[in-house]
C-alpha cells in the first residue's frame, strides 16, 4: 500500500516539473508566407530562434547550441555600416 502511495508521488512530482521545464514542439510542415510580407516572413521563419524583436530570445534559442545573433545590433558590430552586398553601394 505504501509503495502505491510513493509511485504515485513521484510520478506527480515527474509530471509536474516537466510541464514547468518543456517548452511546447510543434511540429508540422512549413508554412508558407508571401514574399512581399517582410514582417509575416520573420515571424514565421525567424523569429522562432531570434524572437520577436530580433534580440536573438525567440522560444527555440535556449535549444540551440550556439545563442542566435542579436539582429538589431548588426551594423554596431560592422563599424555603424549594415553589411549588405547591394552592388554600387
Ligand atoms: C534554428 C534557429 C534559427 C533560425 C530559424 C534563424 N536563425 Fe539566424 N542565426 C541563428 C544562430 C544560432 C545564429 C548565430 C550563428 C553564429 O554566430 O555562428 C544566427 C545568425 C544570423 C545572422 C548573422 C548575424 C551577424 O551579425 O552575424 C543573420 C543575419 C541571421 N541569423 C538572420 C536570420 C534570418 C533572416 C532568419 C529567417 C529567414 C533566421 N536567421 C533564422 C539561428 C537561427
């Protein structure tokens, strides 16, 4: 009787830490967002890794093994110039 107890109490004390430390993995097929919606295309390719504001916090960041790059903080890292290839610049 006792050991009843016990397994179920460590299952609960199982099942609870892990709703606390597992964030939820969707998994599915890619959706697909039009070129022409630059933010949309963000938020749904870019900002699972680099969040929402580009700080490189998004959900998926803690799983990785390398931090995702603070987008907002490129061109301070280049200098103060944007490092784009855009021909004659
Ligand atoms: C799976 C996670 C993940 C996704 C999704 C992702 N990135 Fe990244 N990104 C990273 C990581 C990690 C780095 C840092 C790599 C390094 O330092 O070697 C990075 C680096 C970068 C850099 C380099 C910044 C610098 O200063 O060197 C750019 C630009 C960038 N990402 C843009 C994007 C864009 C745009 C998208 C969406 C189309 C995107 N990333 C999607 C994880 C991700």
């Amino acid at each position: 009787m006792i050991r009843h107890v016990l397994v179920a109490a460590v299952v609960l004390a199982f099942s609870a830490g892990a709703a606390v430390a597992q964030p939820k993995i969707e998994k599915g097929p890619i959706k697909q967002v039009p070129v022409s919606d630059a933010p949309l295309m963000f938020n749904t390719y870019c900002a699972v890794c680099h969040g929402k504001e580009g700080k490189g916090n998004g959900p998926a960041a803690a799983a990785l093994s390398k931090v995702p790059a603070d987008l907002t903080r490129i061109s301070a890292r280049n200098g103060g110039k944007f490092p784009d290839l855009t021909p004659g610049r």
